[in-house]
C-alpha cells in the first residue's frame, strides 16, 4: 500500500486521522486522550497515515464486494456485501468470522447496509424490488438472525438504512407514488412499519436513492435524519427533525440530470455541519463536482474548492478532529482538514463505504471483499 506525496501539512494530517488517544506520551506510561486538532498535527510529525488491507479470506477469494459496513470501534467492525455475506471481526481485522444469515444466502441476497450497535446487536438491509428487501437481525454476533421486516410491495426497493440510538431507527425506499417511503422501528429493529408520506415532498422525475455506500439516509443526535438523491433534474438532500414525520428537500451542488449521477452518500458530524460525495459512477465519466458541505442542517449546500477528483461513494467525519473527514470511491481515497472545503488525496486503492467509530477506529470496505483499517505508519 502506497501513500500519495501531498506535502508536509497533508502528511501530518494524515497521521493525524489515525493518532487517536494513544498521541501523546504523559510522562506516567499512560497514553493521553485527543488533543486539539493542531496539537495532533503537531504530535504526528514525521508520521504518515493510509489503509491496512486485511485478510478476508473466501470472501476475498470468491470476489464478494461489500458496500454494508459498520464500525464499532477500532477492533470490532461488522461488513455486508453480495450472496448474503455477513463478516465480523473483534481482534481490528487479524480474524474474520463469518457469520452470514443462512437464508441470505440461499436466496443470494444483496446486503448493502448494516448497523451494529455493538459486537453481537446487528441490523442488516437487503436491495431489490419487493421481497428482495428484507431487513435481518442478530442479537447473538450472528449465530442466529431474525428477519424483521419483508417488503410486500413489488413497487418498493429498500436503498439504505440508519439508527439514532439502539432503539429508533428508519429505512427509506425508492418513491412509489411519487413519494421516498420510509419505514420506522423502536423497538431496534425486531419490527417495522410504513410511516405516513403527506409530510414527505413529491419526488422529482426519475429521482431515487443510490443503494451505493449504506449512506444515503444518515441520522445525527435523537432526531435529525437526511436523505440523498440522485437521477432527477437536481441532486437532492431531504432534512426530517422529526424522525422522518416532515421533510424538507433541497438542492445540492452536485450535478444531477442522468440516472447515474447525484449525493450517493452523508455525513453529519452533528445536526448542522454535514457533508454530501457523489458524482457519475459510471467508470470513465467525469465528476468534477462531487463533493458539497452544509452548515445549516442541509437547507443549502456549497460546493468544495476543490473536490474530490472522481466519484466519491462513502465519507466519514474523524471522531477527533471537528473539520476531519473521508471520501472513498472505487478510484482512491481523500481526505479534508477543512470540513469539505478542500479534498487531497490519501490512498489510490478501491473501496465502496468508509466509517469511523467514537474511539477513532475508521474503516473501509469494497470489492474484492477489500477490508481495511486507517492506520498510523511509524
């Protein structure tokens, strides 16, 4: 694995975004907590910063590409991906256990979203129109999985997932009638129900969520949850404060007007400060826009300085720097010091979705069952 040459401050930064706790020495032999962002730049110096490819074993074998990630912290992560493949590992990637649901398997699911709230509570999303959406559960590490939730609709196709605590989470699909469906549980996802649309806005011709990253419908506090949008005339983030009651929807800096572009993935640091990646998947268009920020809850957005230079899936907030954060797409890795509104490059490797846990634990995922942690070289 190589890292780009991108000056000293990125090199610092870029050890930074991994330095964590374990920074500074205290003089006691005991590590000392996160620093200012500055003083992390300062502590890192001379050390550089990028992706530590871990070993999946059949999973890399047999090419399984895994867009469902969930980081719990800097040993335990949780991946999903296609055939119904469920990976964990508790030990930071040394070992993966594969604890794939047995009927997601059979049927050859595609899970391209899990959230994990710890290393056996686990919920899992499986795409496609009608009963190919399904939402799974574990509550034992995946020894055992529930399905809580079928799609009975032939209309509907489930995109992306998201919680707000252990309890309250949501599940949006693609408009039927003209309107994101969103499904609601309070009960950590044992059940499901359709919420009521009359607080939702029409959706615009061809306008649908990208089922890219796990990260099209993103949560930030008790409350606030956000959707992105792709395909119509305008690429889209819709705001609830609400729980996904009420919805507001507004254009993004990200170019829309195709199928195959828009914000494929959020990230919000808190209710107001969020970022938007996208772009045109396909391979060999160009993005020259992919990337935007908000620091008004997303009712307006503006576009990066200097974007990421390709479509962007999956992005990140570093727990210990507030203006830190991750891109990852199939072309590379970048990263910003500025809350989005600069990118350089980190890493040229390919990945679908990056997350990062409260202790500074990042991780991310891709094709080729690509796992990787975010790692400090001495």
């Amino acid at each position: 694995m190589r890292l780009l040459g991108v000056g000293m401050f990125a090199a610092a930064l870029l050890a930074a975004v991994t330095a964590g706790p374990a920074l500074a020495d205290t003089g006691t032999g005991a590590a000392a907590g996160p620093g200012t962002a500055a003083e992390d730049l300062t502590a890192a110096g001379s050390r550089g910063a990028g992706w530590a490819l871990k070993d999946t074993g059949a999973a890399a074998a047999n090419g399984v590409r895994f867009r469902g990630l969930a980081a719990v912290d800097r040993a335990t992560a949780w991946v999903a991906g296609t055939r119904g493949t469920v990976l964990r590992t508790g030990d930071g990637g040394r070992s993966w256990r594969d604890v794939s649901p047995p009927g997601a398997v059979a049927d050859g699911l595609e899970l391209r979203d899990i959230e994990a709230f710890d290393a056996r509570r686990a919920v899992a999303l499986s795409i496609g129109e009608g009963a190919a959406s399904r939402i799974l559960r574990t509550e034992d590490g995946g020894a055992t999985w529930t399905e809580a939730f079928r799609n009975p609709d032939p209309r509907a196709f489930y995109d992306c997932l998201t919680f707000f605590d252990s309890r309250h989470g949501l599940a949006v699909s693609d408009p039927v009638d003209g309107k994101f469906r969103i499904l609601a549980t309070d009960d950590g996802g044992r059940g499901w129900r359709v919420l009521p649309d009359a607080g939702m806005p029409q959706a615009l011709p061809g306008e649908a969520g990208f089922a890219a990253s796990g990260q099209c419908l993103v949560a930030s506090g008790p409350r606030d949850v956000w959707l992105a949008t792709g395909g119509g005339t305008a690429a889209r983030v819709l705001h609830s404060a609400d729980r996904g009651l009420t919805w507001r929807a507004a254009d993004t800096t990200v170019p829309g007007g195709d199928p195959a572009r828009g914000v494929f993935a959020l990230a919000f640091r808190d209710r107001t400060t969020g970022l938007a990646v996208g772009g045109d998947y396909r391979t060999g268009q160009a993005s020259p826009l992919a990337a935007a920020r908000s620091t008004d809850a997303g009712r307006n957005w503006t576009r990066a300085a200097t974007p990421p230079p390709a479509y962007r899936s999956g992005a990140a907030w570093y727990p210990y720097g507030r203006t830190v954060a991750l891109a990852v797409g199939p072309t590379g890795t970048d990263v910003t010091a500025d809350a989005g509104r600069s990118w350089r490059p980190l890493d040229g490797g390919s990945f679908d979705t990056v997350a990062c846990a409260a202790d500074g634990g990042c991780w991310a995922a891709g094709e080729k069952g690509r796992v990787a942690r975010l790692e400090h070289h001495r």
